[in-house]
C-alpha cells in the first residue's frame, strides 16, 4: 500500500490510529497497520464523530455501524476499550 510506504519511509512512529465508524475506513486502517507490521502493536480507535455524511444516509438519519467488538470478532484490529469523544458526534453544523 502507497500509504504504508510513505509511512515507513519517514520512519514515522505510529502510537494510535483513529477511524471513521465506516467500515471501508476501519478496513483501511487495518490494512495500513497489517503493511507496517504494527497490527498486533496498535489498534484502531473507532471514532463516529469522524463519519462523512453524505446524502445516502439521508436527513438526521444514524446509520447502524458494527459495534468495535463486532469489528473485533471480525478480525480488525479495534480497540474495544476506546470510549467516543461525544462533542464530535452531536455537533451542529450549519
């Protein structure tokens, strides 16, 4: 993956990661950190608040996003511990 290599390259260190509930995002993460050999050292924190919302999800619509011990029983690796920072899920945005 271009991303990990760029990440290796700067010889960056990497202590968490976070990720839109989106399970397309969770899959990226997962993926970068599997490439940079860091899957066992560093989970995914899920945040919602990161989440794009888009005109598929429809008006004040939560979609339904797998819990972290359901994307943790899938084999991602997500820090179940992680508690969402709720300022960033219930803003309002203009």
């Amino acid at each position: 993956m271009l991303q990990s290599e760029a990440v290796r390259e700067k010889e960056l260190m990497i202590q968490c990661v976070y990720s839109s509930p989106a399970l397309r995002c969770v899959q990226t993460a997962h993926h970068i950190l599997k490439a940079l050999k860091l899957g066992d050292k560093v989970t995914i924190r899920v945040e919602p608040g990161f989440f794009e919302w888009t005109k598929w999800e429809g008006e004040r619509a939560i979609p339904n996003f797998m819990s972290a011990a359901e994307l943790k029983a899938a084999e991602y690796s997500v820090d179940i511990n992680y508690r969402y920072i709720p300022s960033l899920v219930f803003c309002n945005f203009p």
